[in-house]
C-alpha cells in the first residue's frame, strides 16, 4: 500500500496542568510572584513547576531560581 508507517515518537511524559502545581492560579501570577513562592517548595514540586514552565512560557527568572534551590 502507499501508506507510510506512523512516525516514532519519543516517550517524553507530559508536562504538568497549572491546575496540578503546588502554586495555585500559577498562570495568572507574574515572574516576581510565582518565585516569591518557591522557597519552601519540595524537590518534586520544584520539578514540576520547572517542567511546566519549560513546556510554556520558558520565563528565565522561574528557572533560574529553580535551579538556585534545587542545587
């Protein structure tokens, strides 16, 4: 048949919903806000919010602060 086999795809697992992270209304607060409420963040929820904020907006202040307290 013409069909072409379906493209492989990596496993890559999915990035958390906002409505999941340990910061709530995370999508309506601002850089400044969501870094004031990372400290006193476990190592999992830091993991989380970093990989939401990578698969979305990518703003450098959260990952950088991140990065600063998960050592």
């Amino acid at each position: 048949s013409d069909l072409a086999p379906a493209p492989v795809v990596a496993a890559v697992p999915p990035a958390p919903d906002a409505e999941t992270l340990p910061i709530s209304a995370y999508d309506a607060l601002s850089a400044s806000q969501v870094v004031e409420h990372l400290d006193g963040l476990g190592r999992a929820e830091l993991d989380a919010i970093r990989d939401y904020e990578t698969a979305h907006r990518g703003r450098r202040t959260i990952l950088g602060r991140i990065e600063q307290l998960a050592g």
